[in-house]
C-alpha cells in the first residue's frame, strides 16, 4: 500500500503553496521552504531505497499523475485571485463564509517581499509538478490524452517544446556536445542555463520543422507543435491578464520562468561533465542516478535516471535502481539548491566523482574523450587528471 | 481489426522474420521489435530506444505495424514512403517480415549475427 501512498505525496507540497499565497504575507513563503526543508531533511535522514515492487494495478498510479493539472488550475486561481483586485468568480466571499477567514485581509497584507515567495513557490511547484509529471506523460507518445495533458503542464514554464526536444533530441544527443541539456565540464550551473535554453529552443524549432517538411504540412499552421506549444503558454498569460490586469501576467511570468530554471538545474546535475562516443548505444552509465527514497517517491522516480535513459519507454513505476550505476552525492532538492547557491562549490564537488567515472565506467573510447573533456574544462584539477590519462 | 484476431496466435504473440539473416522470433505482446530481438541476444543495433536515433530503423516487408512514437521527426519523407520503420517503437500487429541492413548489423562488434541466426531461428511454424 505505502508503495502506490507514496507518490501522492508530491501533491501535499501543492496544497501548501496553495495555502501559502491564500494566507498571504510571510506565508507566501510557505511553498518553498516547505519543498527544500521536508525533502532535504528527508532524504538525509531516510536515505536510500532500492527496492523494486511489482505494481499489480499500475492504472492507480496513472492516476496520480493526473491529479496534477487540476490542482495546478486551483494553484493558478489562488495566483490570479492575490494577484488581482476583484473578487473572481466570488471566491473570496466564498472562503470567508464557509471558513471564516477573509482573504481581502490577506490581499491588503502582501508586499514585495511576500510576493517574492509566493512567486517562487508557485514556480517551484511549476516544475516539481508540472514539469515532472510533464516529462513522464509526454514520453507516452501514442496516448493522445497524456501528451495534451503533459503539453499544458509543460506551458506552465513556458516549454511546451520540451515534448519535443526532450525525446526526440536530448534522448539521442544525450552526454556528447552536441545535447544542449548536457552539461559540459567546467561549465557552471548559470553558463549551461543560458546555453541550454537557447540550444533547446533551436533543436526544438528545427526537429519540428524536419516533421513538418517530411509530412508536406505548411510551417505558419496549427500542424506545427512549436507553435501550438507556444499558443498554450500565451493563452495561459492572457488567462492572467484578463483575471488580475498586468500584476497577474507578472505573477504568471516570473514563476513561469523560475519554474523552467528548476528544470534547467536539474538538467545541469542529471548529466554534468559525462560523455559519450554518439555512436556507441546509451547505458546506465551515461546517467548520475540517485536512490534517495524521498526524492524518488516526490518526483515519480525521475531520480531513478540511469534506467530512464537506458530505457525511455518505462514508465516511471517500472524504474530500477540500477545500484551501480554513478551516483549523485545528494538528493535532488539538496543538488537544486547547491546548484543554485554555490555552483562554483558544486563543481568543484563533482570534480573527485567525475574523474573515478572516467576510472570505473568509462570504456577505452570513453577514456580518450574524457581525457579531453577534462583538458578542455578550465579547471586545473580536471586538467591535471587529464595528463594522466 | 479482426485480422488481428487470426493472425496473432492466442497468447498475443506475433513472429518477426527478419531477413537477410533468416532470424525468427516471437515478440511478446505490448512488447517491440527490438526489445524482443534483444531479450534474445541477437545483435539488432540500436542506441537510444526511444525513438530518436534511428541506429534500429528496418524496412517492413510484409505485415502491419503500431509505432509508438512519431517516426515524422526523425525519418525522411523517402523512408516512410519506402515503410522504413523503427524497431524500438514497433509493436507488430500479427506476424511481420523486415529487412534488417546487413552492414548496420554488423555495426556492432560485440556479436556476429550470421552466429546468432543459428541460435534464435525457432521453426517458422
């Protein structure tokens, strides 16, 4: 039981930037400390878990996942509402008589400071939810269903284009150059979250294009996924604007793009400084997998990402945990916020993890390009391995 | 939609020939192409398994395909016209015949695939 129970739980972090930017003032923080605290502490204090349980009803599991849009829609009101001035849909008389708690008190109490909260905590929960339980249904290619549903997630931090990129670009690009969402040696988190948005952009543009020519379908169209990706993401900011006028669309905006940085970090740390020959075949290896059992439950095993990448079509609940594969030294909110606070002090950590990668996992043609991974790097203790090898 | 029913046998199974190897082998159903010929050791090259890379591209000689993925993003207007298809993301509905490019085959240095025919060839009956 507890392992079907354990994936709702991501659903509670939610609810409690809901409840946050509902409360108002220093509650709007609420969100983001409660996601970092809970799952920092979690995965330090419950650590690893390898099991494997055969899921006799994986349809309970599906459903899960589409808890998540309607409670992002509820996210998204509870934004526009504080955001705005009126009363939308008479919801704040509403609270007040059925729960005795008057949200236009709320209202008057936000400031900048406040907001600052609320806004990254809709935008963490943005990517924790949105884009996670985007990313798992999005792979699900054939199910017309799951892709619209993982497509609007996606518009949330304005990346649609990721059911793009994502599967048809990184999974086969993944740890050579020539993958934008690969992070290279040396490269901080800040150059990489420039580099990979940009990069992903174009691939995306240009793979949607190819399908386009290939099928004989007009680029300015509603055929085109790019832009429809893009229609999504504005209807969403219009939804805002008509809802709570230019301070919603701000709101909207910034934890939009906050959202799409989460993810960038997480990119950043899923890959950082691994390579591989383009035509050797994917491996666990080609991965930094975590077990952390907190992490896993919270973010339906996308930490589990050795066996992701060796085996894109699982789905999430079939994710092993492949114990040998290489190994973050943290869980993912713990690497999120080292990434984010101190990413000169994340490299470097990874330095000493990266150079036994080459040791232990790393095949002969693997060995050479990592030998110039590292001289190219910029990093003397990368540099100095390297004459070595 | 019934030829389904009388093609496939009744554990949901469906027969891959592939040639020019004169492999055989049955695929599971809900499984892949590719996913079947590896449970069995046979050296299909591949990469990436989603789709993307097309390392495990065949052409589909007879029979009838469900692919799981758009194959329009990565396969040329020449190749789909031709029903060159992706094996990672093929499903057979009913019993199917594909040629397999030898020299893609042998891409993969680790295996011999005219020594891997005499292991997976089950009686096509």
């Amino acid at each position: 039981m507890s392992h079907y129970l354990r994936f709702l739980g991501v659903h509670g972090f939610v609810l409690a930037t809901v409840a946050g930017i509902a409360l108002g003032g220093a509650w709007m923080w609420l969100g983001v400390a409660a996601i970092y605290g809970v799952m920092i502490a979690g995965d330090e204090l419950i650590g690893d878990d390898f099991s494997e349980p055969a899921y006799a009803h994986p349809r309970l599991l599906d459903a899960t996942l589409y808890l998540a849009p309607p409670l992002l829609a509820l996210l998204c009101f509870v934004m526009a509402w504080h955001a705005g001035s009126g009363d939308l849909f008479g919801a704040g008389a509403g609270v007040q008589a059925t729960l005795g708690v008057d949200p236009c008190a709320a209202r008057a109490a936000h400031g900048p400071l406040h907001w600052l909260g609320g806004i990254l905590s809709a935008g963490l929960t943005f990517a924790a939810v949105g884009t996670n339980i985007g990313h798992e249904l999005t792979h699900r290619t054939t199910d017309r269903g799951a892709m619209l549903a993982g497509r609007w997630l996606l518009a949330l931090t304005f990346d649609a284009e990721f059911a793009i990129e994502h599967v048809y670009g990184h999974h086969r690009r993944l740890a050579t150059p020539a993958d934008p969402a690969t992070a290279r040696r040396g490269e901080q988190f800040y150059a990489f979250l420039a580099r990979s948005v940009v990069g992903q952009t174009r691939s995306a543009c240009e793979l949607e294009r190819g399908r386009l020519e290939t099928l004989g379908l007009g680029t300015w169209t509603l055929h085109n996924r790019y832009l429809g990706g893009w229609l999504m993401s504005a209807a969403i900011v219009a939804a805002f604007g008509l809802a709570a006028g230019l301070a919603g669309v701000a709101v909207f905006v910034l934890a939009g793009l906050a959202g799409r940085s989460v993810l960038e970090a997480v990119n950043y740390f899923e890959h950082y400084g691994l390579v591989r020959d383009p035509d050797a075949p994917i491996e666990p290896r080609h991965s930094w997998n975590s077990n952390k059992a907190l992490s896993n439950a919270v973010l339906f095993n996308l930490a589990r990402h050795s066996h992701h990448h060796a085996a894109g079509d699982a789905k999430f609940w079939q994710l092993r945990a492949y114990r040998d594969a290489p190994t973050l030294p943290y869980g993912y909110l713990t690497s999120m916020l080292l990434v984010y606070v101190a990413p000169g002090w994340y490299r470097d950590r990874m330095t000493p993890l990266v150079l036994e990668w080459d040791r232990r996992h790393a095949d002969a043609t693997e060995r050479r390009l990592a030998a110039a991974a590292n001289r190219a790097s910029g990093l003397p203790s990368l540099q100095l391995a390297a004459q070595g090898q | 939609m019934f030829g389904k029913l009388f093609t496939r046998s009744a554990s949901g199974r469906a027969t891959v020939h592939v040639e020019p190897f004169g492999w055989t082998f049955e695929v599971e159903a809900g499984q892949t192409i590719l996913q079947a010929a590896l449970a069995r050791g046979l050296p299909w090259p591949s990469r990436c398994r989603v789709g993307s890379c097309t390392t495990c591209r065949c052409c589909l000689l007879a029979g009838d395909v469900r692919t799981l993925t758009d194959a329009s993003y990565v396969l040329s207007r020449e190749q789909l016209a031709n029903r060159v298809i992706l094996a990672c993301q093929s499903q057979p509905r009913g019993s199917v015949r594909v040629h397999l490019d030898r020299a893609a085959a042998t891409l993969r240095r680790d295996a011999d695939p005219s020594a891997a025919a005499a292991d997976a060839s089950v009686p096509a009956a």
